[in-house]
C-alpha cells in the first residue's frame, strides 16, 4: 500500500516534504510560497507545516473549478461521477489508519471517536452517495397542460448546481469535509475545498487521496489550506462561484452570508448550536445523567449538536445536578492515543482561554461551579465542567460554549420546560426523556430545531437529514436533502405534436 504520509523519523508524525502536505489546484498538488504550522493539541508541539495559500491561489482554484465545470463532461457524467466516488471511498478505506493517527495528532480526536464519527461512520457517506446517485431519479415529468388552445408537455430536469466553495471548521475534518465533497460530485458540482487553520494536514491528506487514487478529471476537486481569513472570503465573494457550503460558527455564517449575497450565491449553513436536553418527573435518572454527562464531554464539547443545557424539573435539580457530577468524575480524559481515553483536548489555546472565561462569567452571573473549570497541561486540556442553577438568560445558556461544559437550568411544569428549550438564538438538535414515548414525543414537536433524540434514540447517518433551524443554518446535509442542495431545477415547456 502506499503510504500518502511519509513518517517523521523517530516520533512517527507525520511531516511535510516533498509529498506530504501539498495543495491541489488543477489537478496538480502543489507548494506554496509560504508555510504555517499545525500543532497537535494534546502536547502543543508542532507537527508539521502546511501550505499557506493566497487570495491569488483561491482564484487560480476557482478558476480550474469553472473550467472543469463548464468546460469538461464531470456535470453530465454520471458514470464517470460514481465510479470517481467508488475510487475515493476505496482510497479512503485503504488509508483509513493514517487518516485516523493523523485525525488523532492534529484534531485531538480521542482514538475511540475515531472509531465512530470522526473517520470511519463518515467514509460511508461516500459509498452512500456513489449508490444514492447511481438511482436517484434526476427528471420529473409533469405531464400536459392545455393552454391556449394547445397542449404543452413539462417536465423538470435537475442539473449540478455550479462551482461550489465548500468551507470547513476545525472539529470534525474529515466529516464535514466529505459530508460536503460527496454529494456536490454526486450532483456533479466543482468544488474548491478550504479547511480550517487548525486542521491542515488532515484536510490536504483528501485533496492527496482524490488526486492520486480517482479518475477526477483535472479540476474538479481543489483543496486548499490557509492561516489566512481573507482566503475564505475571497471564495465567498468570487463571481465564478456559486455555492457556498459552509459549516462553522453562527459569526462567521452571519458574514459569509450576506458577503455572498453581492452575487446572490446558493448559501448553505451549517452553524452553531446550543441544544437543551429535557428531562421528564419520570425519566430515567441514570439513563438521563450518563447521556449528558458524557454528551457533553464527546469531543471535548467541541460538536455543534451536542446538548450543552439540560432541563430538569426543579424539585429533581439537586439530585440530578450530584449524580451528573459523579459521572463527569468518570469520564477518562488525556492522551487521545490511548484507546481507553474518551475526552482529549480543546484544539488551541485561544479555545481554551474563550471556554475558561465563559465559565468564569457564568459563575459571576450566579451559576454554581459544581466541578471541573480547570486547565490541565501539557497540551489544551479543560477538565469536565457542569454549572447549576443557571439562569435561561444569562451568556453560558445562551452562547455556544465549544467545551466540555454543561449548565443544568431548572424548569416548572412541560410548558416552562419547552419555553427554556426554545429561549435560544439556535435550533441545531436537542434530546428529551421520559417514561412514555408519546408524551416525549409531543415535547420533541413543540421545540424549533432540524435534529432531535428521544429516549437516546439515534439521528445521525448517512441518509438523515441533518441541519438547523433559526441561527443554526440554512438547508440540509446528509440523506437525499443533502445531495438536493447542490442541484439546480430548471423547467421545461415544449408544446405537444397535435
Ligand atoms: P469558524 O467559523 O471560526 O471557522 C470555520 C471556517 O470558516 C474555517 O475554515 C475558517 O478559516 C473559515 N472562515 C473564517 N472567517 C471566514 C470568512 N470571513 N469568510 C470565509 N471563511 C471564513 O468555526 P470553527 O471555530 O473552525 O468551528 C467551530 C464552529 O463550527 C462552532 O460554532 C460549531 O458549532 C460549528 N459547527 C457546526 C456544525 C454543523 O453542522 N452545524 C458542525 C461542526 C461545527
């Protein structure tokens, strides 16, 4: 097999060189002028340097993606498309454990999350959208209509929807990078890829796999990496791209929004969330504590759908509050590599610093520290936090934190408890449990959110829709609704042979 990361002599990372880290632009990977590092969070030592690309690289990117979309037959292919995905998803496989060392040095990844939605649940939705569109009906007959004395025939044809930019957080790399490559080259889209500044290597390491492993044509697939915000901007911005597919915070969605606007792009959303967990007078104590106690502590909080309130009625709040803290005492956090870990480290300083401070001014607000808001070193550490009695107003309940911290509200009666889950700027997922089913049920419809869990019941695969309501975005990823998104309608009218 051949190996897309050279290691690093002697500590086995891997490291730039002539392979290792490089841009794709046209089909070809490439050096830039500059470098910046990417560091891994567990130690803060550097691993390697990753290519720094321009505003001028963006639109050399943007121009190959147009080209291969006007230019050659990727759009009108769908053979061609399917096998490319086949291609990808085999690469992918048969370089899943580099992926999985790399996602675990430089996302701080826990080896165990790897296992689930960092690396291997998320290579099925290449396979998934290679089989989706190798059926998926792109006509839709409409049939005769009289008018003016004749009969037209009208039918709808859906075509890829352009150049798309598809942009990337630093949480979830290969996730959110393949949640968005895989149905735009299903639909046959061009894509200019930009990960984040956290996650460099990682995201180069697809744009390698694409490049040396599938028969996309020159093109049709650019990655990019950049320390600088302005390369980001420029996609969403440029005249040539049609798509924005962008995952991240609600700041930067707000700005890329209305940046896309000046060429009324197809913006897609995926943002942030600050979901409430409700428990029912007769749910399940344990069931309720262990799921958001280590809920909260997956990623190290860093993951837009994880519940971060949870709601309990306000005679079970002391209780709830000790049985939680007990079990965030559990939760075995540290070194990523280690297979027993389940929480690793915040991705930077800066993270921690804007986690810490939040927990800070929530104590200021009122909240009770139960336990954890301390810094661990070496690395980005933040050890599992829950807060009780907080206010539904106050910043730590309605700001999304990006940390293991949980704030337990209290509530009266169902209708308070909806009210609370509701009292957000977000609607990206929440959770409900109770004895009975139904009763959840009619909860989990009165609240304004895209995702929700009953009695832990799972959302998340490849054919779920996933995505936000209110703040949290705009359409949705994932399932046939994610490959619709990069399909345009277009309409025909032809008037019948008498
Ligand atoms: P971020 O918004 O800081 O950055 C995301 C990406 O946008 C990065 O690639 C960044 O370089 C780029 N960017 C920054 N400014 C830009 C600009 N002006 N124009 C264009 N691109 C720009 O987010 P982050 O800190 O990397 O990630 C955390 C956030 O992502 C959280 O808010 C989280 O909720 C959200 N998120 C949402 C989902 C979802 O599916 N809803 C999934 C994961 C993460």
């Amino acid at each position: 097999m051949r190996m897309i990361f050279p290691q690093g002599e002697g500590n086995g990372m891997p490291i730039r060189d002539g392979g290792a880290a490089r841009l794709l632009i046209d089909g070809r990977l490439e050096e830039a002028e500059r470098t910046f590092g990417s560091s891994d969070p567990a130690t803060g030592e550097v691993l390697g340097e990753a290519p720094d690309a321009t505003v001028a690289d963006a639109g050399r990117a943007v121009a190959a993606a147009r080209r291969a979309f006007d230019e050659t037959g990727w759009a009108t292919d769908r053979d061609l498309r399917v096998r490319c995905l086949e291609q990808f998803h085999r690469a992918l496989v048969e370089h899943q454990e580099e992926l999985r060392d790399l996602l675990i040095a430089e996302a701080g990844a826990p080896r165990m999350l790897t296992h689930g939605a960092q690396l291997d649940e998320p290579l099925d939705l290449v396979s998934y959208y290679a089989s989706l569109l190798r059926d998926h009906p792109l006509t839709e007959d409409l049939g005769y209509a009289e008018y003016q004395g004749q009969r037209h025939h009208r039918w709808v044809e859906k075509e890829a929807a352009g150049v798309v930019a598809a942009i990337t957080p630093y949480n979830f790399p290969v996730q959110l990078a393949l949640v968005k490559l895989a149905p735009a080259l299903a639909a046959g889209c061009t894509v200019v890829l930009k990960g984040a500044p956290d996650t460099p290597l990682v995201t180069l390491a697809l744009g390698r796999l694409l490049a040396e492993h599938t028969d996309v044509p020159a093109g049709v697939v650019n990655v990019l990496t950049s320390s600088r915000v302005e390369v980001g901007a420029a996609l969403t911005t440029h005249p040539e791209v049609d798509v924005v597919s962008f995952t991240g915070s609600s700041a930067t969605g707000r700005g890329i929004l209305s940046a896309a606007g000046g060429t009324i792009k197809r913006v897609r959303l995926e943002l942030g969330g600050k979901s409430a967990l409700i428990m029912l007078d007769d749910a399940d104590l344990r069931a309720v504590s262990m799921n958001a106690a280590f809920g909260i502590c997956l990623h190290a909080g860093q993951a837009c759908a994880l519940n971060s309130r949870l709601l309990v009625p306000r005679a079970r709040h002391d209780e709830v509050v000790e049985r939680v803290a007990r079990y965030l005492g559990k939760v075995a956090y540290g070194d990523p590599r280690d297979p027993k870990t389940y929480m690793g480290p915040l991705i930077s300083e800066r993270q921690r610093e804007k986690v810490d401070g939040m927990v800070r001014r929530a104590v200021d607000e009122g909240a009770k520290l139960v336990t954890g808001g301390e810094k661990v070193d070496p690395g980005f550490f933040y050890t599992p936090t829950l807060l009780s009695g907080v206010d539904p107003d106050s910043e730590i309940a309605q700001e999304e934190v990006f940390g293991p911290v949980l704030a337990v509200i209290p509530y009266d009666g169902e209708d308070d408890a909806v009210r609370i889950a509701n009292n957000s700027a977000y609607g990206l997922s929440g959770a409900v449990y109770g004895a009975d089913d139904e009763r959840c049920l009619a909860i989990a419809r009165r609240i304004r959110t895209g995702t929700y869990s009953v009695n832990g019941g799972n959302y998340f695969f490849s054919d779920t829709p996933f995505g936000g309501f209110k703040q949290s975005g705009i359409g949705r990823e994932k399932g046939v609704s994610g490959l619709e998104d990069f399909l345009e309608i277009k309409t025909f009218g032809v008037v019948a042979p008498a």
